[in-house]
C-alpha cells in the first residue's frame, strides 16, 4: 500500500525556509522533535517534511519522492525551461513571500541599456534556461555564461558584458556598479505539485493544508477596524474605510448622535486612512490584527 501520509519539501537552511516553517506553523502543523537532518514528521497532522536544498525541490516533487514542495518560483521556472523532465509540474499556491525578480543588468556607464544593446555580448547568469528562453523569444542572438554565484563581479572581471541575476533592493548591484534595465522573471514562493499521479488520501491532506495556508496568507493582509462615527458622517467615514465591502454599524447606548463601525479590511491600513478618518469626524479608531481566516 502507498504511504498515506503527505511528503512536503522544503529547503534546508536560507531564505526559503524561514517563511515555509513559519506558514506552516502558522497553518498549525506541529512538529515532533528528532535529530534527523533530513525528516521532520508533524505530529497532529499526516504530513512528513522534507529538507534539501531548493535547487532539488523540484526534481523531488517530479519524481515522486515527495507530493509537493515549498520553492521559489525563479527555481521552479528555471529546471522547467532546461528540460522537459518538469514540465508535469505546477503552482498549486502562490505564498506571498521571498519576493524578488530576476533582472538584466549592465554597468552604470556602459552601452548596454536595452534587451536589444544585448545583441552578440556576453550575459553571466546562474539562471541560464530562462535567460537564453527570454532572449531567443525577443530575438536577440548572446552568449550565455553560466555562474554558481557572484554573478555581479562577472562584468568587472571582464568574464562577460551583462548579468541575469535575482534582485531584492538592489543594493547589490548599486555597490558592483551596475543598474538594472529590464525585468526577466518576478518571483516568489509556492508550493508546487505534479499534475499527474496525485494520490487521493495525501490530496485529501493537502487541501486542508493549502486551505489553512491561504487562511493564513489572507489573514496578514487583513486587518479589523473598529471607529465610532457621528451619525451624520458615516457615509463618507465607510467610503475612507480600505477594501471593505459590508461593515457593521451599531448603536452606542445613551448616543443618538455617534454609530459604533467594525469593518475587515482587505487592505494595508496607513496611519494617512487613520489621520483622514479622523479628519472625518471618527474617533477611537482601533486598528487589529486577524489571526485566523475561513470563509
Ligand atoms: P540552497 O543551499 O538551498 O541552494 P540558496 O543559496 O540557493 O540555498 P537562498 O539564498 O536561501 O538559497 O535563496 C532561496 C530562494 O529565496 C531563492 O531561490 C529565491 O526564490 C529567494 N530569494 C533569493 N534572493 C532573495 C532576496 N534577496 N530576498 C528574498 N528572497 C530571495
Ligand atoms: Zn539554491
């Protein structure tokens, strides 16, 4: 008989792991404590982890060594534009973090300032499927030299004219003198899955975990807002409310003049929504996180 439980990679150590353990545990998923390097095995739920390197993620998942996978979507894009081996797999989630894009850059002062400038120079990237794909679909004919890391010394140890690198703040390029003039890929973590040969019982676990986790991603972008609003007002204190479509508005014992207002946002709430509320005529404005969300 399959092994029922529901085998999840995630990376090891780096950027990609810190928000994977915190999902999950935000998820509720509790884990048992051990020695072992490579498992971990949750306890209230029938799910094992996984933890290797991202780069290996998505092989584990297209084998079948594990059901899913938390990677970033530069990693995943990337194996599936080297080899057809991963064209079986898919996003089953976007989750919301370790954001960055991979960019085309070149030196400050130099001539290359366009896809086109690309044209017979010499790119150093460590991402080399999607650049060469994003390049042949544009028509541009450059070499590609393929780096494993500090592919921003490339251009001033004159090993190749550009770069294809991933990008955050873009203080790492700005200290290697270079600037950023196109967008190939913008990223972030998903989990990801194959589309076929899925097993019933693990899906059957992996669906209240992807429920759970976009509760979870839902409910740190929301937040709950409570004001008191004069009831001449409230019109226009409910349209400067953020991204909520029904609030609830009460009676305040002993005010006929003041209405007490509770809405969910689904928006980030400025201190500027707060100052213009006040503005409004609305006070005691409480700003709350949500823990939780189901619909
Ligand atoms: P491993 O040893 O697992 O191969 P790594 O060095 O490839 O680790 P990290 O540097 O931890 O991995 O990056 C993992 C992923 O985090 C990247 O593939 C990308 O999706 C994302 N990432 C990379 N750079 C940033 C950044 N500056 N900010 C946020 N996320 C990033
Ligand atoms: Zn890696």
């Amino acid at each position: 008989m399959p092994d029922q439980r529901l085998k999840l990679a995630v990376q090891s150590k780096g950027r990609l792991s810190e928000g994977g353990m915190e999902l999950l545990s935000k998820a509720g998923v509790r884990f048992a404590y051990g020695r072992d390097q490579l498992h971990r095995r949750a306890e209230n739920l029938p799910l094992d982890l996984l933890l290797v390197r991202d780069d290996d993620i998505p092989s584990f998942v297209a084998g079948g060594a594990c059901d899913y996978g938390i990677v970033g979507e530069n990693v995943l894009y990337e194996m599936q534009a080297r080899s057809p081996r991963y064209a079986d797999l898919e996003v089953a989630l976007p989750l919301g973090f370790s954001r960055c894009n991979l960019k085309l850059a070149s030196p400050r002062d130099g001539t290359i300032n366009s896809v086109e400038d690309l044209a017979g120079k010499s790119i150093a990237t460590s991402y080399p499927g999607l650049t060469r794909r994003y390049l042949e679909a544009r028509g541009i004919d450059a070499e590609i030299v393929e780096m494993r890391g500090s592919v921003e010394v490339a251009p001033r140890m004159r090993i190749a004219d550009a770069i294809c690198d991933l990008v955050s703040s873009g203080a790492t390029l700005e200290a290697n003198g270079l600037a950023a003039f196109q967008t190939v890929l913008e990223s972030e973590a998903v989990m990801v899955r194959r589309k076929s040969a899925r097993q019933p019982v693990v899906e059957t676990v992996a669906d209240k975990l992807i429920e759970r986790m976009e509760g979870v991603i839902a409910s740190a972008q929301t937040k709950y807002i409570l004001l008191n609003a004069p009831r001449d007002r409230l019109n226009e204190i409910k349209a400067l409310i953020p991204g909520s479509d029904a609030p609830t508005v009460a009676q305040i014992a002993d005010r006929a003049d003041v209405v007490a207002v509770h809405a969910v946002c689904r928006e980030r709430v400025f201190w500027e929504t707060l100052e213009r509320l006040r503005a409004a005529g609305a006070r005691a404005i409480l700003v709350l996180p949500i823990e939780k969300m189901m619909a």
